[in-house]
C-alpha cells in the first residue's frame, strides 16, 4: 500500500498501543477457552479447546508478523488493527459454541482477521523484495486453509473438525515452506509481543482467584482454606511469570539479534510462532485446573481436573524447553525433573484436598527455578573468570 513506510530490516521498535488494544480481543478469547476446559473437563473437551486455540493463534501470529514487518504507527496500519480488534470479538464470543451454532461466526471472523494481515504485508512490501516474495510463497496455502476454515463453519460435526484440522495443517506446512525465505524479523518487538500475550495469558489464573474470592463472598466469607488456595494459586502465577521473563525471554531475544539475515525467519517461526503456542496454550490449560482447586480448595481434585493441571504445567515448561532448545541446543535439566515429579505428584494426590496439590506444585517449581538459576550463575561465573584469565595471558 504505497503511503505505508517498511523500515529497514535491522531497525527495531516498540509495540504500538494499537497492538495492546488489538490484543484485548483475545482476553475474552482465552477466558473463553478457560470455561470451556472447566464445563468441559474431558477428552473431548481439550481436544475442541485445543482445535479452537491453534486457530486464534494463528490469528493472532499472522498479525504479529504484519506488525512486525509495518510499524503499527501510521495511521492506515492503526485503522486495520482496529478494524481486526473489532472482528475479533465475535470470534472469542464463539468459542463455547463454535462446534455448534456459532461455528460459522467463528470461521468467518478468523478468515477475516487473518486476510487482512496477510493483505497488510503483500500491499506494504516492495515487490522487488525478498520479503515480498516470502510473504507470497506463503499466501497460497493460507488461502486453501482459510478456505477449509470457512466451509468448515457452513457443515456440522466430524466434518467441521476434520476440515479445521485440515486448516490447521496445511497452514503449519505453509509455515515449514515458507522459512526458507527472507522474512524481516525485528527481534525486539518480537519478544516483545510474545511478553505481552503471554501477560495475557497468565491474567487467566489472576481471574480464577478473583472468581475464587467473589464465591467466597458470596457465601458467608473467605475461609482459612481459601485463603491459603488463594495464596498458592498467586505464588504459582508469580512462578510461571519468573520463570520465563527473569531470563528466558531477554535471553531469546538477544539469541535472535546474533542470527544472520537469511535464517532469522526460521529462528522467530520456531521459537516464536511454534513453541510459543504451547506455552500460551499452558497458561490456559493450568488455570482452568487452578479455578477448579479455588471453588474447592478443600475438596480432592477430580481426576481429569488433575491431569488438566499437569497437561497445562507440561505444555508451559516444555514449550520454555523447545525454545532453550532451539536457540542454544541445551537441555533445562531442572525443568524437565520438575515436570517428572508434578507427573508423580498427580499420580499419587488422588486423595488430597485441591490445595496441598496446589502447594505441592509451588513447591517443585520453586525448586527447580533456584537450582536453574545457581547452575546458569555458576557457568557465567566460570566464563567471566576464563575470559579474565585470557585478558591477562
């Protein structure tokens, strides 16, 4: 779109409040989310609620990559962000039922939202480009899945999933086609919006406190049980954010500042794109067990409530671990024991009130985190003291 300035590729920037308003949508998309896994806690249920999740967030990638490539400060780029924002909201309002009569609202504004980022790109990008032509070699298979997004809201039941999943697929397969191209990748704003919706996401177990706190209320006051839930579920919330923003994040965004020009797109399609959705989807999936142990803190935690809650844990330090991964090839052994033990811990909590599983959990996480952070300190020791050591060689 010829009025639009692309800044060089090595330029970064902030993200526009455009971006923030735009992401307010997806508040109400993954609350959404989190009551349906509750009203829903069975196979079938996390299966949809996975389905629905991989759809907004391509969504929500595609328009990251638009405004990562066009600053979100000119006007006609605010104008589409809120136009999109405003799509967005029938999308989120229907996914408690968008396997049934909001199914068709669902499609129609995910199509919507992700052609007009897609459109932004290709109308924004100079032809001659090798951005450009990256954009356009991955065109083609977003349209066919974008297509399957949009029949799938016009037919009902096996078929309509069997062609979201389609959807899902070919839109992935584009993504593995299309990193062989040169992407423009500003790596700041990158992390940057990553940070942001996952702020988002953790918000999640923030509500499911309040939520705890209004029941609690409502029936004659908050109980020493509740506030002691009340109490873990805020500690887990503060773990979950310290153990990807006090030095996961700063870290990937500087591993993504010393890739070269050529495979930077890879870096932030794996890194960002991909193992990003799993954490995200995490955040979900542990909340919607967190609001269940807050409404009954001294209840034993059903089953499927259970493996919820490991599930959600499972995907957010994997997903961290995919990303240590990818950038540096290093295992993060701590977080992987961790996971190992809240694997046995759920095994063996059959019979425990919903609230020492809870503590339980805090207590792993918090282990591991400060035996991370000693191994991470020692090394960085040890390399400031070998680089002195050279110095004065």
């Amino acid at each position: 779109m010829r009025g639009l300035s692309v800044p060089e590729s090595g330029e970064d920037f902030t993200a526009d409040p455009v971006e923030l308003f735009f992401d307010l949508a997806f508040v109400f998309a993954f609350s959404q989310l989190v009551a349906h896994l509750v009203h829903h806690p069975d196979w079938t249920g996390a299966w949809e609620a996975a389905l629905l999740f991989a759809i907004l967030w391509l969504a929500w990638s595609w328009f990251t990559w638009a405004a990562n490539a066009v600053p979100g400060n000119q006007r006609p780029v605010r104008a589409i962000f809120l136009v999109a924002t405003a799509v967005t909201v029938p999308m989120a309002a229907s996914v408690g039922t968008a396997f049934g009569s909001g199914g068709l609202t669902f499609a129609l504004s995910g199509a919507a939202i992700m052609l007009m980022s897609i459109g932004l790109q290709i109308l924004a990008l100079d032809n001659d480009s090798a951005m450009f032509q990256a954009a356009m070699k991955l065109t083609a298979p977003v349209l066919v899945s974008l297509l399957l997004l949009v029949i799938g809201g016009f037919v009902d039941g096996d078929a309509r999933v069997a062609l979201w999943v389609a959807m899902v697929v070919i839109t992935l397969l584009g993504t593995v086609a299309a990193g062989s191209g040169e992407w423009i990748v500003r790596t700041g704003h990158f992390a940057e919006r990553h940070g942001l919706i996952l702020i988002i996401a953790l918000g999640e177990v923030i509500v499911a406190i309040g939520i705890a706190v209004v029941q609690g209320l409502d029936e004659g006051g908050l109980t020493s049980t509740l506030r002691i839930a009340m109490t873990a579920a805020g500690v887990f919330a503060g773990l979950l954010w310290w153990s990807y923003f006090d030095r996961v994040l700063p870290a990937l965004e500087h591993r993504g500042e010393q890739e070269e020009t050529a495979s930077l797109g890879r870096y932030a399609r794996d890194v960002y794109t991909w193992a990003h959705a799993p954490i995200i989807a995490g955040v979900i999936t542990a909340a919607a067990a967190v609001e269940e142990i807050l409404l009954h803190p001294g209840d034993p935690l059903h089953a499927e409530f259970r493996w919820m809650f490991v599930i959600g844990v499972g995907l957010y330090f994997g997903g961290i671990a995919i990303t240590v991964f990818r950038a540096w090839r290093a295992l993060a052994f701590e977080r992987l024991w961790a996971l190992a033990v809240i694997v046995v811990l759920m095994l063996v909590s059959g019979s425990w009130d919903g609230v020492w599983l809870l503590i339980a959990v805090d207590v792993t996480l918090l282990v591991a985190l400060v035996l991370e952070n000693v191994r991470v300190e020692s090394r960085t020791r040890e390399q400031a003291e070998e680089f002195a050591e050279q110095l004065e060689a």
